[in-house]
C-alpha cells in the first residue's frame, strides 16, 4: 500500500497519484487549485492555470471534498495534513501557507520525528506543534 494524504476533518484521501490535490484561496479572494508533491521535502508544485500567486503569498489551503479550512487559528501560517504509510502508521504533516517557503514538519502524536526545508527557522516556537 502506498502512502496516502488524508484531510484531519473528513479523512477522505486527497491525492492522486504523485500529487497532494488541494482547495486553496490567496490574499485576494481568488480560488483555485494546488497540487503539491507527495514526497516530503519535494516542494515541487502545480497550480489551476487562472490562479495567481506568488512566492511570498498566504495561500489557505482547503480540503477539495469537505472545504475544511486546513490552516490553524492560531497561526494562520501552517497548515496540517495526515499522513498513513503503507504499513497503516498515521503522521501529523504540517507544512507552510505561505507560497515559496520550504517548511514541513512530520509528527507523531506531538513528538516531531522529521523535519524538511530551507526555512525551518522561521517556526522556533517549541510549543507551535501544540495548537494543532
């Protein structure tokens, strides 16, 4: 069994082969969508041909089957997937908002086990991990 991406709210699997198909709106009030790599730590991206955005810009993302609004409230920055690998085990996938910027944390219950990208250092709050 392969990997699959599960929205935390409905937990329907929303990808489709090697990408992650997801609902998202930018700071413009424009929709489309975004399909984001299965393989963490690949921030290889496609996005709908009439959705404009750009490196820098707030997406918020939102799960294509029940609308649930996947960011957190208390930063609106990160946003959180579930992860199951093949052999059934569940992981917590939080991963930015913001387009452009490499940042995916993969936990375990509330015990980071991997961490990927460039701008990590961004999110040196011990406890951010904790709102999710």
């Amino acid at each position: 069994m392969k990997t699959k991406y599960l929205c935390p709210e409905c937990r329907n699997s929303i990808n489709v082969g090697e990408d992650i198909v997801l609902a998202a709106k930018n700071e413009y009030d424009q929709k489309g969508i975004v399909m984001l790599h299965t393989t963490l730590g690949n921030y290889t991206s496609k996005v709908s041909s009439e959705f404009t955005i750009a490196e820098g810009d707030k997406i918020s993302f939102i799960c294509p089957l029940c609308h649930h609004h996947l960011g957190n409230k208390k930063n609106d920055r990160l946003a959180r997937l579930v992860m199951v690998e093949g052999d059934g085990k569940e992981f917590y996938i939080i991963f930015s908002q913001i387009y452009g910027e490499k940042c995916t944390f993969k936990l375990e219950e509330k015990e980071v086990k991997a961490t990927y990208g460039e701008h990590l250092s961004r999110y040196t709050d011990p406890e951010w991990f904790m709102w999710f």
